[in-house]
C-alpha cells in the first residue's frame, strides 16, 4: 500500500512550484469543471451540434451530453469518435464559467478541410462540480492501492476556496459503466460511427486527462487510444508527502496495456499548474517506454509557456486530434 512518507520533490523544486500554484488561485478556485451557465445549451460556429440534456443513466447522475458532427459528413459511411471529458466547455465560451473555450469545432474543422485528420464525431460528456468531478474522476484501482491513512488524508483535503478537492470516495467505475454501458452505446445506435477499437477514442485535460487514461487502461478493448492533457497527476494540490503519485506510477505500471494497437497522447504546459507536472510525467514517460511505446504509438509533448486552462489547451488541441486521427 502507497503511504505518506514518499518524498517526491527536492526543497527547490517545491519552491518553484508554490510560486506557480499561486498564480493559479483563481482556476484553482472555480475548478475546471464548474459550470454557472448550465442551464443554457451553447452555439457552435461550424458544424452542428445535438444536446441531450438530462441523460439517464443509472450509474451515475444525470448530465447533459453534447454530439458534434462536421459539416458535410457522410451519414453512409461509419466515422472515428472522440469521448471529451468536461464536455461543457468545448464549445461556446459565452456559456462557460471562465468565458474560455477549446474551439473544438473550429479547430476540428480546420484539419477537417486541410485532409490532416478524417471527418470524426465528437461526444461531450459535461462533468460534475468541484469536489464530485474529483470524486468521479479519480481512478479506484489507484485509490485501492494507498493506505487508510492516506485515504483518510486525502479526504480531508480543502480547496482554497474552503469546499472539499474530494466530496466522497472515488466513483471512476461507476463513471466507466456510465461511459461503456450506457453513453458509447447510445451514440454507436443513434449516430454513424464504428464500434471497433481502433475508431474510438478518449481525451481530456487536468482530471479529464486521468479518467481517460483510466479508461484506456481498463477497457482497452473498447477504445483505441487517449490523449491526456495537463493530467493532474498530484490529484491534490499539494505536493510534499501527496501518496497520490506513487500509487497511479504502480498502478501503470502493473495495468497499462502493451504497447501494440494503441495510441496515448501525454502534454503539459510549464505555467501555474501545469509547473508541477513535468517530475511525475517523467516518470510516466518511463513506464509507456518499458511497456514498448515508440513514438508512433505514443507522444509527450511539453508546450513551453502554457497554462492550465481552455486557451492553452486549444491552442495544441490540433496535436492529440491528429495523433489520434491521422494515418
């Protein structure tokens, strides 16, 4: 079992990175997740877009899910598809909490009509808030391998604005049958995209970039490839003593597939958050090595000056898209 006495950082590196969560404090305080406009559906500027608000599932609560479909697309033929995470933020900064946005369609677009990437569909999965988009998102089978301490420490960890980073025990597996049981099924009857591995992918940023690793690792029957963007390996937003690395590096280790039929995107910027990433990256880095990942099965990408939010993200969001998608 993973405990506290793990020292992860030299005391200099820690300074660095107190400076850069500093600068974070207002991310850190709304949390990517956050959604103040909920209850309005968002516009896209090429494309088209379904919402579904509301979808049922019995695994976990309600949501609403976003389908973007290019323009000009093939209903005869079956197209790749891509599970975002955060899926609220994709599209319209006008509705988000930080006015930001990923431009997904505009970018999608782009490398649409240049021939960089097939036509693909893309299915937005809006996330909970604060405390319940960790709590869903953080991988159970990384959770299993700490102590009861640590588990109880990491439960009492509080945000800068005073709420809980943790509002109850991981609930990843329940998130995952939501995805694989109920989600990837309805889209795979209702819209014209494949079922086969190879055609079905995963990406997200911060602990959007951890549940999609998650799910890579535990269906990899199911999808093809991840892309992981600024992964919030810390968990928390501590470093010193955090039990959190140490368990997802042994969890990898022991699960992560073999290299063969798929493909795993890993980036961060070197801003705020994203200043803490690149130690346990590295360490990553060793295990995707080890399993035989070459580089045209997997990619590490450093985006020097970027931050941790919807602007940097979009602005690199054309490399995962055409690792994934391109030949």
């Amino acid at each position: 079992m993973i405990g506290l006495n793990t020292k992860l950082l030299k005391d200099d590196v820690i300074i660095k990175i107190v400076i850069s969560i500093l600068s974070a404090l207002l991310y850190i305080f709304f949390d990517v997740g956050h959604v103040t406009a909920a209850a309005q559906s968002p516009k896209v500027a090429l494309g088209s877009l379904d919402s579904y608000p509301d979808f049922q599932s019995q695994f976990v609560p309600n949501r609403t899910i976003y389908v973007w479909l290019p323009e000009g697309l093939d209903l005869q033929q079956q197209h790749p598809v891509i599970y975002f995470q955060d899926g609220q933020n994709l599209f319209d900064s006008k509705i988000t909490w930080n006015q930001k946005e990923w431009g997904l369609d505009e970018v999608a677009t782009r490398l649409i009509n240049e021939k960089k990437i097939p036509p693909f569909l893309a299915v937005g999965i809006s996330s909970q808030h604060l405390g319940y988009r960790h709590s869903e998102f953080f991988p159970v089978k990384v959770w299993e391998k700490m102590t009861l301490e640590a588990q109880e420490l990491i439960l009492d960890g509080i945000r800068r604005n005073g709420g809980k980073v943790f509002n109850s025990s991981p609930t990843s597996d329940q998130y995952l049958n939501f995805m694989v049981r109920e989600l990837k099924p309805f889209i795979e009857g209702k819209y014209p995209v494949s079922g086969e591995p190879k055609m079905n992918f995963l990406l997200g940023s911060s602990m959007g970039a951890l549940i999609s690793l998650y799910a890579l690792v535990e269906k990899p029957d199911l999808f093809g490839g991840a892309a992981c963007m600024s992964t919030h390996w810390p968990g928390l937003y501590s470093i010193k003593g955090n039990p959190i690395p140490p368990a997802i590096f042994t969890y990898l280790r022991e699960n992560f597939p073999q290299a063969g039929r798929r493909k795993i995107y890993f980036d961060h910027g070197t801003e705020s958050l994203d200043a803490l990433y690149a130690p346990f990256q590295r360490q990553v880095d060793k295990i995707i090595h080890f399993k035989g990942y070459d580089a045209k099965s997997w990619i590490t990408y450093v985006d020097e000056g970027g931050d941790h939010e919807e602007n940097s993200w979009r602005l690199r969001l054309h490399r995962p898209l055409q690792f994934l998608l391109g030949k």
